[in-house]
C-alpha cells in the first residue's frame, strides 16, 4: 500500500496531481479542497494517498491531509458511494461542514452535492453518523478531539481482518468503559475482549 507520495509537484489542475518521486511520476485524483492546498508547479510536497484496487483498474487518491482521507475513506465503506463520487463529495463540500451535515442529519445539504441523491445522503448519515461523532465531529463547543491513540487502535483493529465500523464500535465501548487515557496497545487488547 502506498502510504503519501512527496516529491516535486510536476502538474496540478482541479481534479489531478502530477508528483515526481525517485523518478517516477504518479498521478493522483485529488479534490478542490486539496488542490486549493498545493503550492505551484516545480515546489516540493507531500500528499498522503489512498490506492484503490479493482479487477480491471488501480486509482492512487492523494490529500492535503489526515482528516480529508479519513473522510474519503469512510464515504467509500457506504453502499453506493464509490472512490469519484467520494472526491466529488470532498470537493463539494470542506470535511468539517461535511461531518456537520451527517452529524446533525442536514439531507438537503448533503443533496446540495452533484451526484448525491436523497436515500444516498440518508444512507451516508445512517452508516456514518456514529463515526463522525467518534472522530469528534459532534460541534459542540471546545470540544476537544479523540486521542490519537484511538484512532491508531481503530486502524490496527482493522488490520488484522475486523470491518473498520466493528472495529471503531468496539474501540468506542472500551473509552466509554474506561475512559481515553489508555494507550494504543491496551486499547486494542480490551477491544478485542470487546468483541
């Protein structure tokens, strides 16, 4: 799996990058948000990336940051939402009034986004809802983000073969049991108890 591409920024246009990394050029879908993030042409930088593999294609993602891959990412575990329809949803709309949007339940804002019709939009907040409150998307005020140390739990739970929404739930009864002060390997380790 490949992780980020850095290197020097070859091409940009809305919908692509070109980076040129130990001489090799890969090409990467990125969204507006992303592309309004790049430096020019000829300058250094690193997008992190999300390969994609089907049977007849593979699709190298690349992001300004953390939170709009997990995004991607979450938007293609929901039915009917592939990889361009997830980058089109990411360009349509910035990750925290995306997250918002689910949180809250907005449909209409959601089917605001070109290719996002009404049972789309209401199956992206039923699938994601939790998750988005889990990665602290709930608005309240101050609050304050998830430990990194869950996330890295929910990736590692993953990893070793448990669905990504099993996995978070899992990780979510053993912080509400126990509170977010433990660390990444007891987390895993009471999350698989959990399960």
């Amino acid at each position: 799996m490949i992780t980020y591409v850095r290197g020097r920024l070859v091409d940009k246009a809305p919908t692509r990058a070109v980076v040129e990394a130990g001489g090799i050029g890969y090409e990467l879908a990125i969204s507006l948000a992303t592309y309004g993030q790049l430096p020019a042409a000829g300058a250094e930088v690193q997008l992190l990336t999300h390969h994609h593999v089907r049977e007849d294609r593979q699709d190298l993602f690349g992001f300004a940051d953390e939170a709009e891959r997990e995004m991607f990412r979450m938007l293609i575990g929901v039915s009917g939402i592939g990889p361009v329809l997830a980058q089109t949803v990411l360009s349509g709309m910035a990750v925290r009034d995306l997250q918002e949007a689910i949180f809250h339940e907005r449909v209409r804002e959601l089917t605001g986004i070109k290719g996002i019709g009404k049972k789309t939009a209401e199956r992206v907040i039923i699938e994601l809802k939790d998750r988005v409150q889990l990665a602290g998307a709930a608005v309240a005020p101050g609050a304050p983000a998830p430990p990194r140390a869950i996330e890295e739990a929910v990736l590692a739970l993953s990893a070793l073969g448990i669905t990504s929404l099993a996995a978070r739930q899992a990780v979510q009864r053993v912080v509400e049991k126990e509170g977010s002060d433990l660390s990444v390997q007891q987390l895993i380790k009471r999350a698989l108890q959990e399960r």
